[in-house]
C-alpha cells in the first residue's frame, strides 16, 4: 500500500514541479545534488537540535529525490550513471542526516540512541548491497516493508513530531528485516530458476 501511493507522486504533482524546474534548467542530475546538499544542510541542523526543522529539510530533501528521476524519465535524459549517481548520493543523503544525530548524541551520552543509529545505519546500508548484488546476479529484488523512501518519511515525521527514539527504534529493527527479507526473498527466486531449469 505504501509503495503504490508512493509510484503514484510522481503522476500526481512531483511530475509537474520536476519538470517546472527543468524549464528553468535544471538537470536531473543537478536534482539529485541539490537534494544531497539538503540532507547535509538536514544532517548540520539535526547536529545542532533543531529536530523539527531538521525534519522538514529531511522531507524537503525527499522530495527532490522523486523529482530527479520523474524528470530524467519525461525529458528522456534517464542514463546508467544518473541511476548510479542517484542511488549513491541517497545512501549518501541518509547517512549524513543519520549522522547529524549522532553528533547531537554524543556529548550527551545517550547510550541507547547511539547504538540505534549505528544499527539503523548498518541496515540501511544492508537494504541496498542486498538488492544490488541481487540484480547483479540478474534477480530482481524490489521488495521490503522499510525501502528508502519508508525509512525517510519514518525519520523525518518523527522528528517533526518529536518522537525521535521511536523513529530510530523503527529504522534500527525494520531495516535490518527488510534486508533480512530481501535475502530470503532471493534465495526463493534462485532456487526457483534452478528448479525451471531441472
């Protein structure tokens, strides 16, 4: 349900704003840097305790990660390294915010969200080797209940509500299940090719 409204932004207003902005000439790659710059100036706020605003930039920066690949696909300009391009400043986007907290946290001694960020980080990055050794190896690997847009709207709706450690406990435990998913998931797949081709 959440993936299906989610494919369903960009046919709905992120299309048209994607493409507003590449009247003014911008490039869908150039997007996907602005929306990197956000996360860091999200991670920089987050440093600093401003949870709320941290959040609102975190969705901000979301938002700009849906309308590189809109616009890539209505101006025909998709290519192999906007994908890549794309797919590594994400990581690197949610690292950096990720990364903003534990700043925040560490002069505080909080034991407890230190170690959920740690964790969070571990499986956001687990999420993503799964899928691309996956398709590396010709299976597709599109499921999962935590995929990255989940895990951004997760983090940035809590902040903005003040419910940080809940949205890390959230990230921390469903992140590493869906790479954990994500696993079985091409397991099943290989061994169904095996089993067509006996």
């Amino acid at each position: 349900m959440v993936s299906s409204f989610r494919n369903a932004l960009p046919r709905g207003w992120v299309t048209p704003l994607a493409i507003a902005l590449g009247k003014m000439g911008l490039t869908p790659n150039a997007l996907t840097i602005l929306g990197l710059i956000l996360s860091m100036i999200a991670g920089a706020t987050l440093a600093l305790g401003y949870m709320r605003l941290g959040g609102v930039l975190i969705l901000t920066a979301g938002l700009f990660d849906l309308m590189d690949g809109a616009l890539a696909r209505h101006t025909k300009q998709a290519s192999p390294f906007g994908a890549i391009l794309d797919s590594t400043f994400d990581r690197f986007g949610e690292a950096v915010c990720l990364l903003g907290l534990l700043v925040y946290y560490l002069p505080q001694g909080g034991a407890i969200e230190i170690v959920l960020i740690y964790v969070a980080i571990v499986g956001s990055l687990m999420v993503s080797y799964v899928k691309a050794r996956a398709e590396g190896l010709g299976v597709s690997c599109n499921v999962g209940l935590l995929t990255r847009p989940e895990r951004v709207f997760i983090l940035a709706f809590c902040l903005i509500i003040g419910q940080v450690q809940i949205a890390l406990w959230l990230l921390a435990i469903f992140a590493n299940f869906t790479a954990i998913h994500r696993l079985l998931h091409v397991k099943h797949q290989m061994q169904n090719k095996v089993e067509e081709r006996n």
